[in-house]
C-alpha cells in the first residue's frame, strides 16, 4: 500500500496545495514580480537617484573605508561583498553597474574612482574584477553626506542580517546630475544627466518662488548636459516642452572641432586647412552612449557602400581626447553638405528620448515634469534636514545631562569622593543626596581621577553654554519652515561653489542651440556626374559603360538575347524602366552594373513581374511629361517626378485590366503640339496636346475609338513641322508629311487611313 511522506512536522506536504484558478494564480504572481522590479530593480528614487543596486554598491565601499583619501581595494572584494551581504543577484550584473558608475564617458559625475581597464569609449569592455581596483570619488561622499546624522530609515537586508539605508541622504542632486536609464515591466525610465550648477539654481529659484512659472525655469535651468559633450541642436520651445511635460525626445549631435585650426571660424566648424585648398574634418566630440568604434565602422561602411562618394577616407587619430578625422573626395566639396550626410547616415546624430519616470517618497512609480521633481526633491531634502536636527536635538539633551550630572559632581567633589569610599552601593546613596539620574550616577562612578582637574570644570561650563545655545538653535531651526528653506538654500550654494562654471568638472560641456536650416541633402548631390551609357536588353540584363557611346554601336549580349534600348544619361540621373503592366520603376544611373560582362539582371534589384515586359526606359528631368497609352485606346500624359518609385516594388501609375497592356511610354517634347494615335485597324488620328488629360495615376481616356482590335502606337509632334516617320529598307531615310490638319479631329475619334507611305507595321 503507497503511503504519504510527511515532513518534519507530521504535515502533510499535500494539505498545503490551494485550489485555484490558473490564470487568476499566475496574474496574481507576475504582478508581484512585475511591482517588484518597478520598485525594487528599475526605475531610480527621486530623492537620491539611485537604483537599489548602485545604492548597495556605494553603502558596501563606505563600509569598507574605502573613501577618497584612503587606499584603492580590489573591484573583486566589492563585488563580493555587495552580492553575498545586500543584493543577491549575479556578480556581473553587480560588477557592470560598478564599471558604469567609475566610467567618466558613462557618468556625467562618477561616484567610482577605477584603477586599471575600466573599458572605453570605444566600447571596449572592462577587465575582470579581479583586476581592478575601486574607490569612492568625493561625489559619492557628497551623496551619503548624514547617513550617520540619522538623516533616513535603515531597512533589513534580504536575509535579516545586516541593515542597509532605504535611501542616500546627501545633497548632491544625482538624479538629475546623473541621470538614470532603465526598463522594467510595462514602463521605463529615460533621464539625461544635466549640469549641477544649473540644477541648483533651478531649485534655488523655486525655493524662493513655489509658484514659478516653467518658462522661467527652463531660463535657468538650460537642458541636458551630456558626460560626452556633443551638440542639442533643438529649439529651447522643443525642449521646454518635454521638460514641462516629462516625455519627449531631442537630437543629439557629436561637435566638429579642429583645436589646431589656425581660424576660429575654421576651429568652430571642425576644418582644418592643409594648403593648397585641401582641407579636412575632424571630430571631437560623439553622441552619448554611442561606442566611438562602431561610429567609425558605420562612416567606413558608408564609404564602402557608395552611400557618401563625396568622402574619401575616415582616420580615428584618438588619444585621450576623440580626434576623428575625415578626409573629403575633393576640395570643393562642400563642407556642410559632408556634414549634414554624416549626421543623416550615422549614428553622429542619435536621437534621446527623455522619460521622467522615477519613484517618489512613497516608492510610486510616476512621470513628472521639471517643477513637480523639483518640488518633490525639495520636499525630501527638508524632511532629511529636519530628521537631522531633531537626531542632533536628541544628541544634545543626552550629552546635556551628563555634563549637567558632571557639573554637580565637581561642585560636591569632597561628598562624592566620601560617598564612593565608604558606601557599598554607592550609586543609589548619590541619586538620592544629589538628585541624579541613573545615567549621570553612572556617568561619575565611570569618571576618571584625572577628569577632576579644576580646568575641566571651566570646560564643562563652556560646553554646557555651547549646548544650549545650539540647542536654541535647532529649536528655531524645526519650530520654521522659512529658518529650513534659508538653511537648505546656504547649503546649496556651498555645493555650487564645488560644481561652479569654472571648475573641471562643473564646467557645462553640451552645447544647446538650435541647428540652422540643414543643408538640402540629396544623393544626387553626393554622386559624382559622370557621362553614361545605358543599355537594356530584350531578357532584361542591364548594364553601364562609362562615357556617351554611338548608340548605334555593336554590344555583345548572351546568347539568345539582343538589344532593347540603348540611351544616353549621366550617374546623377534617376531612369525609369516603364512595364506593359503600368508598373513604372526606379534605378539610380549610378547603381549600373558595368558594362565589361553582360551585366546583371534587372530584376536582381527591381521586384518586376516575371511576365511583364519592359516598355519603354525614361530618363527622369524635373517637369518632363510622358505620354502613356493603353492597348485599349485609353491614355493620359504624367509627369517623371509623379512616376519615380522609392522601393524596389515601384509605383503602379497605369492601371490596366486583365487582358490589356501599356503599349505606348514615350516622352513629350515642350515645344510639339499634337498627338497622332494609330490603331491596329490602320486609322490614324491627330489631336490637340492640350486634350490630352493630365493625372499622376489611373487609366486615363480615350485617345481613338475602335470597333474591333486596339491601339497601335501613339506619338507628340508639331503641326507646323508636319509627322515623320522612317521609312524602310537601308539608311536612316525619313519621310515627313505636313498636310497633318486633315487628320485632325477631337480626340476619341475614330480617324482614317494614313498618309501613303505611312509604315506596315503601324508604328511611327
């Protein structure tokens, strides 16, 4: 017979099973998993800036000593004093937040000094823990300024061992400072770091004034001050805006600066003159967060894919200092177009979307505007120096009543002495006789014989009166809320003299200005003109030759196949290869294949139908129009600039029924008038241009009418000059008639006969 395992207890393991819903039971455990990586993992508390994890970090190295003035310890040592003591999660994860917080490029103000590989801007990753050293840098001091001041609440470690701070009480404004980037379950965070000596200003002026105005903020208080430098080239109404609201997003720009330009103008934009009209451009600063390796990598990739012809070479000539040069095909190229192509091409503009998602002081997630996180920093800064004081308050009236039990000593210094000699229990008799507390009785009988020199009773008194006057003090300072704004108020501006304008660190190093109009950036800018031959066969394989050949010149094919079109154009021109479909594609001159081989098909780069057939081959000019006919008749003129297609998929721009085709693609010239149509039956029909229907896409109308069969061809001419056409047999013979206005009628009708001589086959 099976029998139950009971555990230690006696219980039955299976009585603790509950029957439950499945999806109820699962909702219910991942909303506390999700609450607790928004509260305990992801997002940043408002009043110190900190993720549970960078706090631990900083609370294990101050409880290992390891201040700025004292000695480096190992990375190693941290790490597993971190994990093993308050958060118990993987050493890496613990060991990369370390690395971030010491990375200078990461932190606008680190609060880890690193000794050894803590990685590069380059995106290089840092070495092994067991490598590197760390101490605190005195930002961080700053940060934990009163953790022993009774300033927060100390809360249980995960095992109930220890105790850790629930949050850092310094003055130093990190959230803002630092910023802070994070994902958790259903939200994020996204905060930029900004400049300390504008943030405490900011929050000076709404000390001063609670009711200030956003406007009147963002004066102060300028935008994002990146730990990388770089460009915010936004309007301040861009930025205003995503501050007041606490969602929105602004470019950044990496800044091209030449140091050793001899011009400041030339310092400015980032060129440097070599002589000889060469020049070249060099950047020093890149955007935040982008590895300067993978920027150059994406320059060179762009080189290498032709997407910028008009740049030459990239050089990373980095040391310390980012130094990228870029070397320009020619000298007349022109500098700002470069630039502008850089920034569209690479990751030399990124964009920062700004999320100001924090947990406030009741550990609730929320987005909040500049002012609203201004105010609530205020409000826990207050309480921090209330519950400093009160601590302090606390401190003094213990200190207090020892000295007052010591001042009574020394006055009946000869009674105290006898009662210690011949009393037994001599610390009942003493309470009783001097009207002492137990821990001043306590205090005495502990008193050394050298405490009774006449010189430390002087020294008691004075203490005593210094005591009570900071006493006084404290009392005034909890009993006035406008005594605690002053008080905050001086001890801002004691920070801000540390992060002033005018120190290394505190000096702003993003540019915030609003870019001038971008240069027109087009790839038709960036291609070098060059003559070309275009040439297109009956199979569809497609190839360049440089330089305009005779056109009438013998180019080999496979076999099997033989020439379609063959036109002159330049690499800067866009062609546009019409299907019987309707179906017109793009292909950029530049793109062809070249012309030593048979090319390559065109369908490798355009998704043309298997069974369309190519009609005609455009070339695109600004305001050209094209004549399009159907094999039913119908047909309309569009211009090029409404047929170019952006994807390989192209742009339908005839549409045709089952069964009919596009027949007639044909470019009109401005100074022809007329319209002559043929159709299948041999009726020719002339027309004014101006009947013509004009539209960008649709089936258009009816050219001539037909009782059976369909169009033929269709062509533009000038009536004053008359319709020509070849004539068969050898040479280039000619013929022209100039009695046109007999063919003449309203379009859509159905004509006559054409001219004698008028070709076999019905074509023009």
């Amino acid at each position: 017979m099976a029998t139950t395992e009971m555990d230690d207890s006696g219980a039955d393991p299976f009585d603790a099973i509950v029957d439950a819903p499945f999806d109820s039971a699962l909702s219910e455990r991942y909303l506390v998993y999700a609450l607790s990586t928004i509260t305990a993992r992801s997002l940043p508390d408002l009043r110190d800036g900190l993720k549970p994890v960078h706090r631990r970090l900083l609370w294990t190295m101050r409880q290992l000593k390891l201040d700025p003035a004292s000695g480096f310890k190992k990375s190693a040592r941290v790490v597993g004093e971190v994990i093993g003591k308050y958060h118990p999660h993987g050493d890496t994860a613990a060991y990369d937040a370390m690395v971030r917080l010491a990375q200078d490029f990461a932190l606008r103000y680190p609060l880890v000094e690193g000794q050894g590989n803590f990685g590069n801007i380059d995106g290089d990753n840092a070495a092994a823990y067991r490598y590197t050293e760390a101490r605190l840098t005195k930002t961080a001091m700053r940060l934990m300024e009163g953790l022993d001041a009774g300033t927060v609440d100390f809360i249980p470690t995960y095992n109930n061992e220890e105790e850790e701070p629930e949050i850092m009480p310094g003055l130093f404004p990190n959230l803002l400072a630092n910023g802070a980037s994070g994902i958790a379950v259903g939200m994020a965070t996204n905060i930029p770091s900004h400049n300390v000596a504008e943030i405490v200003d900011a929050t000076l002026e709404v000390i001063d004034n609670p009711h200030v105005e956003h406007a009147r903020l963002m004066e102060i208080f300028k935008g994002p001050d990146f730990a990388t430098g770089g460009v915010v080239p936004e309007s301040a109404e861009v930025i205003s805006h995503a501050y007041e609201t606490g969602r929105g997003s602004f470019r950044v720009r990496g800044r091209f600066h030449a140091a050793e330009a001899e011009k400041d103008e030339d310092k400015q934009a980032g060129i440097e003159r070599l002589g000889g009209g060469q020049w070249q451009l060099v950047i020093s600063e890149i955007p935040y967060q982008v590895a300067k390796g993978k920027l150059i990598e994406q320059i060179a990739q762009a080189i290498a894919d032709k997407k910028l012809p008009i740049l030459e070479d990239v050089r990373d000539e980095s040391d310390e200092q980012i130094r990228i040069v870029l070397v320009p095909r020619s000298r007349n190229v022109d500098p700002e177009l470069l630039k502008e192509s850089i920034y569209k091409l690479t990751d030399m503009e990124t964009r920062f979307g700004l999320n100001l998602n924090v947990l406030d002081h009741t550990r609730t997630p929320m987005v909040m505007g500049l002012k609203e996180l201004l105010d609530n920093w205020i409000a826990s800064q207050i309480d921090i120096l209330q519950r400093r004081s009160q601590h302090r308050l606390d401190q003094i009236a213990r200190r207090l009543e020892l000295v007052e039990g010591y001042i009574i000593a020394f006055l009946n210094l000869d009674r105290v002495i006898e009662i210690i000699r011949t009393e037994d229990e001599p610390k009942p008799v003493m309470m009783q006789e001097f009207k002492l507390t137990d821990r001043q009785a306590e205090a005495i009988l502990n008193m050394r014989l050298r405490s009774l020199r006449k010189l430390e009773e002087m020294q008691l008194r004075n203490e005593k009166d210094e005591l009570l006057k900071e006493q006084d003090e404290l009392e005034k300072l909890l009993g006035s809320p406008a005594r605690q704004r002053t008080r905050l108020k001086r001890d801002l501006n004691a920070l801000r003299k540390e992060y002033s304008e005018d120190t290394a660190l505190g000096a702003r190093r993003t540019t915030i200005e609003e870019a001038a109009p971008a240069v027109e950036f087009s790839m038709e800018a960036m291609i070098e003109k060059e003559p070309v031959t275009v040439i297109l066969s009956q199979k569809g394989w497609v190839r360049g030759a440089k330089g305009h050949l005779p056109l009438d010149q013998e180019f080999k094919y496979k076999e099997g196949d033989g020439p379609a079109f063959v036109l002159h154009a330049q690499t800067t021109d866009k062609l546009l290869l019409i299907g019987d479909d309707g179906r017109v594609f793009t292909l950029g001159a530049d793109k062809l294949p070249g012309a030593r081989g048979f090319g390559e098909p065109v369908r490798n780069t355009l998704d043309i139908d298997g069974a369309a057939q190519i009609v005609s081959v455009v070339v695109h000019r600004e305001g050209q129009e094209v004549l399009l006919a159907a094999s039913t008749g119908k047909g309309f003129a569009v211009t090029t600039d409404q047929m170019l297609a952006e994807t390989r998929k192209g742009r339908q721009v005839m549409n045709v029924k089952d069964g009919v085709k596009l027949v007639v693609a044909r470019p009109i010239d401005k100074a022809h008038d007329h319209v002559a149509v043929v159709g299948e039956n041999r009726k020719l029909v002339v027309f004014n241009l101006e009947e013509l229907p004009r539209l960008a896409k649709g089936q258009g109308n009816k050219l001539q009418n037909y009782r059976d069969g369909g169009l033929s061809d269709a062509t533009t001419f000038k009536m004053e000059d008359g319709l020509s056409w070849a004539m068969g047999g050898k040479g280039d013979r000619t013929r022209t008639e100039t009695e046109m206005w007999q063919w003449k009628v309203a379009r859509g009708g159905a004509g006559r006969l054409p001219p004698q001589g008028f070709p076999r086959d019905n074509k023009f």
